[in-house]
C-alpha cells in the first residue's frame, strides 16, 4: 500500500499560522459594543424559545434588538465621520 502525501508545500498556510495585526485587532475593539448586543440578542432568542414568551421575555427581545440597533447605527456614524474627516472618496 502506498502513502498518498501532498507533493508541495501548502501555499496558503503562512496565512493560518499568523497572529493578527494591530490594525485588526483595532477593528475588533472598536466592533466590541456591537458583537456585545449580538451576544446579548442572540442569549434573549435563545432564552425565548425554551419557553412560551412571557412579558419580560418579549421586553428584554425588545431592549436587545434596540441595542443592537442603536449600536450599528453609532458604529456606522462614527466610520462615516471618520472617513469624512481623513477626506474620503470625492
């Protein structure tokens, strides 16, 4: 029986084994609050269908989803200011 193996070297693999760079880890903070009120939306969802949806379940969906919400819409404003104030695309 003879052993298949790959001919040559993986030509994606330096790619994987990188840490990230201070730009991305960067863009990861500045997303933190969002992927936070993800975490706590998808936690009321998940909470809602164990059980039939009581009043608080359905007012903490609410609050979540509006958190959410509030959240992009900061997140974009402030990526939008920013490009404007470093002079964007004309």
């Amino acid at each position: 029986m003879k052993h298949i193996g790959a001919v040559q070297a993986l030509v994606t693999a330096p790619e994987f084994d990188r840490e990230p760079t201070a730009a991305e880890l960067d863009a990861i903070e500045s997303e933190m609050p969002l992927i936070t009120a993800e975490v706590e939306l998808l936690d009321a969802q998940i909470t809602a269908m164990d059980r039939p949806v009581n009043e608080l379940d359905a007012r903490r969906g609410r609050r979540a989803r509006n958190r959410v919400l509030a959240t992009r819409r900061d997140l974009t404003n402030r990526t939008a200011s920013t490009m404007s104030l470093s002079g964007g695309a004309a």
